[in-house]
C-alpha cells in the first residue's frame, strides 16, 4: 500500500532499554496494515507487554515478578475475574485512517487519547470510501441498524457509479472554494461527505482495548469498523499472547447466562426439539428479542434437536 501520510520512523537504530519489551508488538512497529480501500491501522508504540500485568497486580501484596508460567496463570485468573486495573497499566499507541463515518463510530469509545486531522489546518485529501460490490447489502427488515442480503449486480454497479460521481463532484466544488474563491478551509470542507477519509493518533490501555475489539469483532458490529478490530486484534493477539488467549477464552469466545435462562438450562433435559423449545421460551422470557438471543445460545451449545 502506499506509504503516504504514514508516520516516519522515530529511531531509525535499535537502543537497549530497561523497558519491559514485547516481541509481538516489536515486530508490528511501523508495518501498517490495510483497512478498507484507502484505510489501514499502524502501531505506533506501546508500554508494557504480558508481564507488565502480573507485576503490577503481585504489587497489590509485595510480590514481584515471578516465572511465566505463574504469570500466564495470574493473568488468566485476573482476566476471568474480571479484575482489569492490572491491564490499565499497559498501553498502545496506534496511527489510524479511517472514513469520517467510521470515526464517528469509534469515537464513542470514550476511553481513549486521540488526536486526529485537522480539515482546518490541512487540505482535506480526495479519498472517499468506495465498498465493495459484496459488501452493498439491503436493510435488514428485522434489525434497524443491519445489513440483509446482496443487492442485484444492476443495482451494485448504479451504486457504485453514483458514490463516484458524487465524490469527484463533491471534491470538485471544495477544490474550487479553496482555490478560485479563497474560501476558508474550515468552511470549504463542509460539501463533503462522511465517506472521506480523516486520521487520527489512539492511544489506549489494554482493558479499554479488549472492551472496544469485544463490541467491534462480534459479528453485529458494522463491517467497516469491523475490519479496523480484526486488524488491532492481529497485532494484540502477538504482542499480548497470554492477555489476548485470556480475552479470547474468557469474553470474546464466551457465553453468559441470564438468571431466567439458566433456570430454563436446569429445569429441561436437553437437546430438545423445537416446537417444545419454542413454549418453554414463551413461558419463561417475556422478551421477543432477549428469547431469540438465548435461542442463538442453544444453537451455540447444539442443545436444538
């Protein structure tokens, strides 16, 4: 992908360091990875690794550092718990591009530091987010915010062509306020649309991390911000491995149970046809929606006969 607007190197040589280091992380330092057409996700820093963890939770009792082994078991047991101020004290720092849209999206993760591109400042660049002809789906009819089955390829190609012409006159019309009117750049981008592209530096602690790839990786979330969790999850899941195997075994992976549900589990022999099923539901949970997301749980566990 093309290296424009990416961060240059900071160090161009190796230095020793008392830090903790990560060989996972070091090996995706400044390796972009690219997101969507013109996007991508880029570690720009990091402090800490697994063992960052452990120490700072074995400080709660005067413990220091102890073997690998003792701390893969106490980061599993504090990721199981749920006690997460240890993961806080490690933190990541990524360079991302990403559509407006998709910005607004990952904004209300108030949790971290971001410092994003300034339409005030600098020229807005002619990037707009086309999609792909698979991923241009109809509305979902039972899900207000999702996407159903393909549209036609006749109506993917209209689509596709009225994105681009609206882009390119979108652009047009700013280019022609900057530069033959001397409009100022803080009014001249407000034709533009939210498939343009902005960027921004964000920084964050793991717990918050692992909170944001949970939302963002389930397969509910949007596809475009989807793919921007998939792409942070590759470089965690190296540069964290115990935090990240804890994550995925304990949240990511896992399954919880409503008190109403687990009374369902434990009154009834399973598996269970669905007819039977689908009363047992009726009388048990009131909710249309909160039944239908037990059922996908059954389903999970193949307790539908």
């Amino acid at each position: 992908m093309s290296e424009e607007n990416l961060p240059a190197r900071i160090f161009e040589e190796t230095h020793s360091t008392f830090r903790p280091i990560s060989e996972g992380a070091e090996k995706w330092l400044h390796r972009p990875i690219q997101c969507l057409d013109h996007g991508f996700v880029y570690l720009v820093d990091y402090m800490g690794c697994d063992e960052s963890i452990a120490q700072a939770a074995r400080v709660s009792y005067g413990k220091g550092t102890k073997k690998v082994n003792e701390d893969r078991g106490l980061i599993r047991y504090l990721r199981r718990h749920l006690h997460t101020t240890p993961s806080e004290m490690v933190e990541f720092k990524f360079h991302c591009k990403m559509p407006i849209f998709v910005a607004r999206q990952w904004i209300r993760h108030r949790t971290a530091n971001v410092n994003e591109y300034s339409g005030r400042y600098s020229k807005m660049l002619d990037e707009f987010y086309l999609p792909e002809p698979a991923v241009l789906k109809k509305q979902s009819a039972d899900n207000r915010q999702g996407r159903s089955e393909n549209l036609s390829e006749e109506d993917q190609r209209f689509v596709l062509g009225l994105l681009k012409a609206e882009y390119n006159s979108q652009y047009r019309t700013y280019k022609r306020f900057i530069d033959d009117v001397g409009l100022a750049k803080e009014l001249s981008r407000i034709g533009l649309s939210v498939a343009n592209y902005t960027q921004w530096y964000w920084k964050i602690d793991l717990h918050n991390l692992l909170h944001f790839l949970r939302l963002r990786l389930d397969t509910h979330a949007q596809y475009e911000i989807r793919v921007f969790g998939e792409a942070m999850a590759r470089i965690i899941k190296d540069a964290m491995p115990i935090s990240y195997g804890a994550f995925e075994d304990y949240q990511l992976y896992a399954l919880s149970f409503s008190r109403l549900e687990l009374d369902i589990l434990s009154q009834n022999q399973w598996p269970m046809d669905m007819p039977r099923l689908s009363a047992i539901l009726e009388r048990g949970i009131v909710n249309k929606r909160e039944r239908s997301e037990f059922l996908d749980k059954l389903k999970r566990l193949n307790f539908v006969a």
